[in-house]
C-alpha cells in the first residue's frame, strides 16, 4: 500500500509543478512592461504578413536594427506594445524579441531540426 501512496503523490507533484504551455513564438520578459496596474510579462509575435513588411529593410531585420524592430513589432505582438514601450524595452529583451522576428524569415527547410544521422 505505501508504494501506491508514493507513485501517486509523486504523480501528483510533477503534475501540479508543470508550467502552463505558452504558445509559440512567446517571449517571457526578463524586465515586465508595467501599463497602469497591469503588467506585462510575455509576448507572443506572429509571423508578419508582406504588407506589414513595408518600409522596411529585410536586410537590417536580419541583422537585429534597433530602429527596424522598433517600426515592425508593434504590428505584430499582442498585446500589442506601442513604440514607447518598445523604446523603454531592457536591451536583453529587445534582442530575445528580435531573434523572434528573424526565425520568421526561414524556410521550413531551414527550420527542421537536424537529424541525429545526419
């Protein structure tokens, strides 16, 4: 009987430490936003559409441009962060959101994971 007791409160353990699953492509913010009463402490980006690409230069995307992430992240986080909040952004946080942004430039290809025989 002690070992039934055992595996199921150890069971109930594990289950009850697991994090809640974020969704993909979510950021956890080393330094939370604060708006109000509210705070901010991850952001999901979704991939950008071509239209929401305009005016900006793929290139200095690719290449983390402070001013280019700036122009492109608020039309694509939720919440949706303004451009001051994106100025007022810890630099460790800018370049996790950044790094975000650019694994939306590749391929499916490029983004399989490698084969162990390989």
């Amino acid at each position: 009987m002690t070992d039934t007791a055992d595996t199921t409160s150890a069971t109930t353990e594990t289950s009850t430490s697991t994090p809640p699953a974020l969704p993909p492509h979510t950021v956890t913010l080393d330094t939370p936003i604060q708006r109000g009463s509210q705070t901010v402490t991850h952001v999901t980006l979704r991939r950008p559409l071509s239209g929401e690409l305009r005016g900006l230069s793929l290139a200095s995307l690719l290449q983390l441009d402070v001013a280019q992430l700036q122009m492109l992240l608020p039309r694509i986080t939720a919440p949706l962060l303004t451009r001051a909040e994106i100025d007022q952004l810890d630099p460790a946080d800018l370049v996790q959101l950044g790094v975000e942004v650019t694994g939306f430039f590749l391929t499916k290809a490029d983004r399989l994971p490698l084969s162990p025989t390989a």
